[in-house]
C-alpha cells in the first residue's frame, strides 16, 4: 500500500512541475520555442534565392 502511495504522489508532483515548466502561457517551454520558431520562420523566408 505504501509504495502505490509512493508512485501516486511522484506521478502528482511530476505532473505538476510539468504544468509549471512547460505549458505556462507566456514563460513556459512551449511558447518560447513557438517564439523562436516563428522568428526563424520569418528569416527564412527573408533570404534572398
């Protein structure tokens, strides 16, 4: 019982330092990559042939 209680707790903190660190709305992993790869999107697209 401990140990399901255990693994419980781990899977709880894991998914919240996942809410935390990658799907926050304007910090987060997710927009900042989003926000680089629409920069070099643009630049690319800027190149001359």
């Amino acid at each position: 019982m401990r140990n399901i209680l255990m693994t419980v707790m781990m899977l709880v903190v894991v998914i919240v330092m996942f809410n935390a660190i990658v799907t926050k709305d304007t910090t987060g992993t997710r927009s900042q990559i989003e926000s680089q790869g629409s920069t070099t999107n643009t630049k690319i697209g800027e190149l001359a042939p």
